[in-house]
C-alpha cells in the first residue's frame, strides 16, 4: 500500500486540489493507499478540509517540516511512502513511476517539478540549472520524495535537526542503501512563495546557505523565515484546478 503523507500549515485555501489529485491519481494507477494529512500547528480549517476529503488527520505543533513528515511516517501503514507537499499536484503517471522505480529495487527518489503560474525573472533563470543538478546529483525535492518503509526507516526519517534542506540529507543518506532516482514525469508545485518574497529575499537564502551551511539550516529565523514566517498569501492567485 501506498501511504501518501502530506504535510500542512494553514493550507485550506490549496488542500482540497492536491487532496482529489492524489485520489485521483491512485485509483487511476490501481494502487491500495491512504492519504495522512499532517496539520502543524494550523488555525484555519487545514484539518476539516482534510477531513472532508478522506484523508487521516494527524495533528502536532513542531512547526518544523522534518519533525511533521516524521510524525506522519508514524503513523503510516503502507509499505511505500510518499511525501507531497499540501501545494503540490501529482498525477497518475507519477505515481505509476515512483512505485515502479521502488519495486525495482531503487531505494527512493523524487521527481522533476513545474511551478503553477507565473514566476519571476530570477526564478525562471533559475528553474534549468536547479532541474539539470537535481538530475546529475541524484537530489530529491521536498514537494515530492518517496521511499520504501524499510529504506526510509532504515536511513532514520528525515533530519530533525534540520529546519531546511533536510530532503537533500535525506537523498544522500538513502544512497546508502540503494538507488536514488529523479523521475522525468514532473509535479506542479505552487510558486507563492517565489512570487511573494524578492529576488532580494532568495539571494539572501542562497548565500546564507552557501556561508553557513549547516547554522543556516538549523534554525527557522534568519533565511529560513521565508519558509517559515506565514506569508501565504499569493499575489498572482493561479487557479490550480486547471492545471
């Protein structure tokens, strides 16, 4: 069975497209699976969207995305896991190839990705090289990871000590015990909060991550508040049932 494990704060205004699209897309691949919400600490209606749409609702208030996907591998049955974003869409081919690429051995993977709407200019500069270096490093991103129970066990979840990039830690722990792959077929994540903070914001992170890799990546202050600091709201507001 598949365990899908979606992490959320204050996510109502996008939960319900991802939540039908990850119904959708399993029971067109045929697979056996349950959907666990993780509602981090939210104070809007995040759990009873969740609820509505058949997902398990696991709450917890670490507000911390390692400690909130941990949480929900917990409490997870199924013998796969995949990790998706309260943001992000996936599809029935995804999900065809996340489970064949761990049936054949690989110990887990991520996927290619496309933003949902407009994004801005360094963004878009960017988007070619991050893909190009996921593909050739073997990196996973977080709005879309899977593994197998074992594998992820195994590895020992995501790095609590890690308030970010504890997805690219976890792709290189998980090469230990077998392949890591990056599948072609792409999810459509939100860009928000590329649209919402400056190119001044996203140089600031890159270069705090480029200096002090491991102090910048342990607390949620700092560079990291642009993930952290609860700006959801999207000045472009793409409509992600269409996509």
């Amino acid at each position: 069975m598949i365990s899908f494990i979606v992490p959320a704060y204050n996510e109502e205004s996008v939960l319900e497209a991802t939540l039908r699209g990850l119904h959708a897309a399993a029971r067109a691949a045929g697979e056996p699976y349950e959907v666990i919400v993780v509602d981090d600490a939210s104070s809007d209606r995040t759990s009873i969207v969740a609820a509505s749409l058949g997902a398990r609702v696991v709450r917890v208030a670490y507000r911390q995305i390692a400690a909130t996907r941990n949480a929900g591998a917990r409490q997870a049955r199924g013998s796969i896991f995949m990790f998706v974003d309260a943001d992000t869409l996936i599809d029935e081919a995804v999900v065809r190839a996340a489970a064949l690429a761990l049936r054949g051995g690989a110990a887990g993977g991520s996927a290619v990705f496309r933003y949902d709407g407009p994004i801005p200019l360094y963004a878009r500069w960017m988007m070619a090289p991050s893909i190009w270096l996921l593909r050739v490093a073997r990196l996973g991103v977080g709005c879309f990871f899977f593994c197998s129970r074992h594998a992820f066990e195994t590895a020992g979840g995501f790095d609590e000590a890690l308030y970010g990039a504890e997805d690219l830690a976890l792709s290189r722990t998980l090469k230990r015990f077998g392949r890591f792959v990056v599948l072609h077929q792409a999810v459509v994540t939100s860009g928000r909060k590329l649209r919402a903070h400056s190119g001044r914001d996203a140089l600031r992170l890159l270069g705090e991550m480029a200096l002090h890799p491991r102090r910048s990546m342990r607390t949620r202050s700092g560079p990291l508040a642009i993930w952290y600091d609860g700006r959801r709201e999207d000045p472009d507001t793409p409509s992600r049932g269409s996509e």
